[in-house]
C-alpha cells in the first residue's frame, strides 16, 4: 500500500513537471512573439553600429523581462553558443547597455553562474544613447577638421610655388573647384561643430529637465 502512495505521488510531480514544463514552454514563445518587433530593431540597430546580430538578439532577447538571464538560458534562447553570448553579453557590458547580475541563492551555493539583464536606470541609459551620438559627432568633426588643415597646407604652398614663379592663381581651373570644396567644408564644419555643443549642453540636464526648459520656451 504505501510502495503504491509513492508511485501515485511520483506520477502526479511527474504529470505536474510535464505541465509545468509546458506552460513556461508557451510563455516563453509568446514573450518571443511578442518581443519579435523589438528583437529586430536591436538587430537592425547593432548593425547599423557594425555589431553582430547575435549582439542585437541577446539585446532585444533581454528586453521587458522581470529577472536576470543565465548564460544558459540566452545560449537557449538565441541558439548562440555559450562562448558567443559570453563574449557578446561582454561587449554589451562594456558599452553600458547590459550588467552582471550575481543571485544571492548562487553565491549561497557557491555557484558562479552568470546572469544578465539590461540596464535599466533610465539615467544610464540615456548616457549610453548620447555617448554613441558624441562619438560619432566627434569622429567626423574631427575628420573635417583633418581635411580642412590639409586643404590649408595645400594651398599654402600652391601659392608659394605660383609666387615664386609669378603665376596668377585666378586663372587655375582648381581656384573654383576650391571654392566649392571650401564652401562646403564650411557647412559641414558649422553642423558638427553645432551638434557638438547641442549634445554637450543635453548632456548637462536630465531629460526631466529638458522637457520643462523646451515645453517652457514654447510657451
């Protein structure tokens, strides 16, 4: 009597596994279908930025979800092997757009077991999104600024030459095509230049604040 309490027991924890197993099964693809928008926006982001899809899957796999990922989990997810979700969760570490979360009940278990999540201090998050604006404005004010002081040093010494054996530079085909390449460098030039600041005084205010300083001046 009792050997058959056990097994109708084991059958009924087995049946409710199973259930279980099966309930978070579907959960888990809703969640997918439901999160398939975003996942692909990640995707398309990270490889307008030169990143890999797998950086934009785990990214968007992250996204609206309540508890910290194990590495595990994301290699299941994405179909990734773990040794790519490592070192794309790094990456992704490293730009502030996801952290290392350590669970209590694994350092109680003397378990080292990575988890992650997304970073979601809104602060934070909007550092990020302005650091990769900066970047980009900076790296190519920098470059127009490269190309001005050599389009400078060019001309300095096309004059001297043209000075030295009495040449008129009013007659060179190049003088106007100059021109154009100068007038256009200067319109490039005063954009960046101009994104530079908007971006460094954005970047002194919480968006709060700049929400109420902009909807201010329109009124």
């Amino acid at each position: 009597m009792y050997h058959k309490i056990l097994c109708f027991l084991a059958a009924g924890r087995a049946n409710y596994l199973n259930a279980s197993f099966e309930w978070n099964a579907v959960k888990d693809g809703e969640a997918l279908k439901l999160k398939k928008p975003v996942i692909e926006a990640c995707i398309k982001s990270a490889r307008k930025y030169g990143k890999s899809d797998a950086i934009g899957l785990l990214r968007g796999t992250l996204f609206l979800e309540s508890e910290p990922m194990s590495l595990d989990v994301l290699a299941e997810r994405t179909g990734y092997s773990k040794t790519t979700v490592r070192s794309s969760m790094n990456l992704l570490e490293s730009l502030g757009i996801a952290r290392r979360v350590v669970d209590p009940q694994d350092v109680h278990h003397n378990i080292k077991q990575h988890r992650y999540a997304l970073v979601n201090d809104a602060e934070a998050k909007r550092q990020v999104i302005l650091s990769a604006a900066k970047e980009e404005v900076d790296l190519i004010l920098q470059a127009l600024l490269q190309v001005r002081d050599d389009l400078e040093r060019g001309e300095n010494e096309w004059c001297n030459r043209a000075r030295d054996k009495g040449y008129k530079r009013e007659k060179d085909e190049g003088y106007r095509r100059d021109d154009k390449l100068k007038a256009l460098l200067a319109e490039s030039l005063q954009f960046y230049e101009e994104m530079k600041r908007t971006l460094d005084l954005i970047s002194r205010f919480t968006s709060k604040e700049l929400i109420e300083i902009l909807e201010e001046h329109e009124r």
